[in-house]
C-alpha cells in the first residue's frame, strides 16, 4: 500500500455496518476487524461519483500480479454473505479484503498464505461499480 487508501462514502457505511452487524463474528476473526476498522477511519472518503476509476471499491473485479513468479489472479471484493473463493470472491472483513480495500492499480500488497507470503501488484482494474454508475452493488 502506497498512498492513503480512498473509499465511498456508501462503501464505507456499508462495510461499517457489518462490522458492527448483531451477527457477531468469530472471535478469531478480531483481530482482522479491527485493523479494518483503523484503515477505514484513516481512508479519505468520497462520494461515489467521484471514485476514480482505478479504485478498488466493494464488488470491484480485478486482476494481482505476483511480483515473484509473474503469475496472475482475478478476484472480486464482496461482502462477508457474498464470499465463495472456488470463484475468485474475497470478503471485505478477510484478511486479504482489508488489504484491498481502498487502492489502487499499480499499488503492492502483502498476500498472507499458509506456505508464507506473497507480494501481488494490482494490474488491472476489469469492472468498477462506481465507474459502471452501477451504485446500488
């Protein structure tokens, strides 16, 4: 992550609500949610018409770049109800979503995984909501 992360204002008041949603989280998951939380209060927040196009925002699709092997990945950041990795779809409230959150093609971010760690470029930017003015997802 290079610069300061930028979200909606709608993302964030969505993510924000299931945060804080009465359907508790595992505790386990704590830890990942808070750190969210920080970020989030950090993030500069903006209408979503002004979302620049090379943003990573809820239901964004996109492509990583392993800085290492060359190797490329297409995701999609979701929400926690929308989660099926079998098909690319990373929650928000994920270790892996809170690093996405919020920024921006060309920018690096750590990818945590059971073997080590990764570095992953985001390369590509292929469906924006925002930039589909698709702001009811």
């Amino acid at each position: 992550m290079n610069g300061k992360r930028i979200v909606s204002k709608q993302d964030h008041q969505r993510i924000l609500s299931k945060i804080e949603s009465p359907e508790k989280p595992e505790a386990s998951h704590q830890p990942t949610l808070q750190l969210l939380k920080k970020e989030l209060s950090k993030a500069k927040k903006i209408d979503p018409k002004e979302v620049p196009q090379d943003l990573i925002t809820m239901n964004s699709k996109f492509v990583l770049k392993d800085i290492g092997d060359a190797k490329a990945y297409q995701f999609t950041l979701v929400y926690p109800e929308d989660f099926e990795p079998k098909e690319g779809k990373i929650s928000v409230l994920s270790p892996h979503g809170t690093a996405l959150i919020g920024i921006r093609v060309g920018e690096v971010v750590r990818w945590p995984f059971a073997g080590g760690e990764k570095y992953l470029r985001v390369q590509e930017l292929l469906y924006q909501p925002a930039a589909s003015d698709h702001f009811h997802l």
